[in-house]
C-alpha cells in the first residue's frame, strides 16, 4: 500500500523514527503520515543527502558475519500530531505490516511448499538504537536501558536468529493490509478509539509475539508459550467486552466466513467444545478447538508432550497453521466481503476494477482457506 499521489518525498518532511534491520522493504507502505521503506529508498535517500550522519547511521548494519544490509526506516511526517510520535501507535502501523506479511508468508509456504516469504515477525523487530530528532547522536531506549553515544561509534547488526528478507509488494496480503491500515487511520487520526478498535490492535500486538521465532533450541516450553499467545490473540479479538471471551465466541467468529472452498462447508469432524462434549464442525473450528485445547494444558499445568502441541492426524506442528485461521478471524473482525457486482456499471474500466478487486479478495481468503486444509490433505499442497 502505497502513498497517494502528490505524497512529498523532501527530507524535511518525514522524520526517521525506527530502524528494523531484519527486513528491507523494497516497496514503500504507506498511508498518511506514516510509511515504511527501505533505507536506500526516495525518501531516505533524500534524508542521507541532507544528514550525512544519518547515512553513516544506516549504512553502518550488518549481519552476524560483517556482511551489510540494507535495513528499513519507519517515518513520520514531520508535521504529524504530536500523538503520532508514540511507541504504541507506531507499532500498531508495525503490527499491521507484519501481521498481513506473515499470515501470507505461512499461506504459501502451507499451499505451496514455498519458503521464500516472510514467516517470523522477527523480521519487523524494531533495533534498540535510532539516530535522534537532530541527527547529532544515537539513542538507545528499553526497559533495561538508556543511553546515547555517537553515531561513528554505533555498529548496528540485523538478528542472528532471522535471515533478512526483503519485502515487495507481493509478499503480503494486501487485502487485509489495506483493511487495517484504514483502521490504523481511523483510530490514530480520527479519533475512532472504541472497543472494537480496542480489541484489533491488542489482537494484532499479541499475534505478533506470538509469531516471533520460538527460542533457539525451540523447546517445549517455547512452542507451548508461543500456542498461548496464538490463543490470546484470538480471544482478544473475539472479546464481546460485556460477556466473557473464549472457545465459543472465537468458533463463532471464525464461522461468519463466506468460504471459497467448498470442502470449508463440510461439517463432519467432531470438533473440541468442552471437556465432556464435541460437535460437528469444519476443518477451522476443529483446528480452533485443537489450538485451544493445547493452550489449557500447556497453561494449566496439565501433562503435555510435544505431540500435544502437534495435530493428532497428520502430527504436523500447530503453530505452523494459526497464522492461516488468524488471517480468516480477522477477515471477519473487520466485516471483509466477496465484493459483490453492481446492477450496473458506468464505463468498462469501473467493471474491470471490480473484478480485479473480487478476484484479489478470492485469492488472498482462498490462501489462508486451503493452507488450513493442508492441515489434514498433504495432497493439497501445489506447485506455485
């Protein structure tokens, strides 16, 4: 999602705020006044011609290994309200990014063995350390530390737990990514802070840890922790706020999808309800129920084995397909419909965008609909 026309790219009209060295996003996002670029981009360009500290800041990242990468800057207009300039807000814009990057990311990984997308919100990990509002130093802000130094000093490094991605514009659901964007705005600069607006950004937060890599040895302990949030994450975003949250009030979301598929449609497996009941369901409400039982025991304190946290057909891993449901509840969160054809059309080119819109909608929701399905059929998976 790109900047409307007329969008400045002048130096003094965007202030760097982040640097994510785990991603270069080859195709600026945007919406407003905030965007998303990679540091060898229009407007970054411009930044370095005018503070030379500024290059030097960015060009200074590396791998582990010394080789160089180009990281991605996070940027406000320089006249936003000042509201903008807060961590919380900013990494709703992040959240969003990533949340519709990896959801994809494990779509055609699951559809169509292909690892060549973002999967681990790692990627969008914010560096400790950014060059200040003068560009006359770097600064570095966490729970555990404050601090500032100069900025020849300052070698900056990309995670050794991630391997650097680049993001175009075809690595990620742009269908969501639009959807939330427009929430992000009404939320941030509209002043639209009901609960509703509430829950998706949590949702979206907590999803976003949730896709974090589990630990380096991934242990049991991390992939239990890592089902918890994916839990969390659903259960904020089904949160009815006057009544309780939990398995019925996400299986409730998660069934307001038209789906595509008609094997989706099909409600014969005996799906997770309570300890002493089961009922029939599609593959995503016994997915659901799978991801939540896992949750309870691994949280509870119950006994569990690494099959418990694996689903019991195919022994696949449950986390691998949580991204895939957690794109269809938001879909439904934020009440995304098949465009639907007009009586009547104006002119052909209103026609042909139609059906460029609902053949884009199609394909994004299909995605995450047969991804889900591998989770039972491996013979689904296709050639890209």
């Amino acid at each position: 999602m790109s900047d409307s026309p007329g969008t400045s790219t002048a130096a003094d009209s965007w202030t760097p705020v982040f640097v994510l060295p785990n991603i270069k996003v080859t195709d600026r996002i945007a919406i407003d006044q905030i965007a998303i670029e990679s540091a060898d981009g229009e407007i970054c360009e411009k930044i370095q011609e005018t503070h030379s500290s500024f290059k030097k800041f960015v060009s200074s990242f590396t791998d582990t290994f010394g080789r160089k990468v180009t990281p991605s800057i996070v940027l406000l207009r320089s006249d936003a309200p000042r509201s903008l300039f807060n961590v919380e807000v900013i990494a709703g814009f992040r959240d969003a990014v990533a949340i519709s990057a990896t959801t994809y990311g494990w779509g055609t990984l699951l559809k169509y063995n292909n690892n060549g997308r973002v999967l681990w919100s790692d990627a969008f990990s914010i560096h400790p350390w950014m060059i200040d509002k003068d560009y006359k130093h770097v600064v570095g802000h966490t729970l555990a530390l404050i601090g500032l130094d100069q900025v020849e000093r300052f070698k900056g490094q990309s995670s050794p737990s991630v391997y650097q991605r680049e993001l175009s514009s075809s690595d990620y659901d742009d269908v969501i990514l639009e959807a939330l964007l427009t929430a992000w705005k009404r939320r941030h600069l509209e002043g639209n802070t009901d609960w509703k607006s509430l829950a998706l950004f949590r949702a979206l937060n907590m999803a976003f840890h949730a896709s974090l890599v589990p630990g380096r040895d991934v242990t049991i302990y991390d992939r239990g922790r890592a089902v918890a949030l994916w839990v969390s994450a659903f259960e904020i975003l089904a949160h009815p706020q006057t009544n309780d949250t939990g398995l019925r009030a996400v299986s409730k979301l998660i069934s307001k999808s038209e789906w595509i598929d008609p094997r989706l449609k099909q409600e014969e497996l005996d799906c997770y309800q309570s300890r002493r009941n089961k009922i029939k369901g599609n593959i995503t409400r016994w997915f659901y129920g799978e991801l939540y039982r896992a949750r309870n025991d691994f949280t509870h304190g119950n006994a569990v084995t690494n099959d418990r946290l694996n689903l019991p057909i195919s022994g696949k891993p449950l986390l691998n397909f949580a991204p895939s449901l957690f794109r269809i509840a938001l879909a439904n969160f934020i009440e995304l419909k098949i465009p639907q054809m007009l009586d009547s059309y104006d002119d052909l080119a209103q026609q042909l965008e139609f059906a460029r819109n609902r053949s884009r909608f199609q394909m994004r929701q299909h995605l995450a609909e047969e991804a889900l399905i591998s989770a039972l059929d491996p013979s689904s998976v296709e050639d890209e």
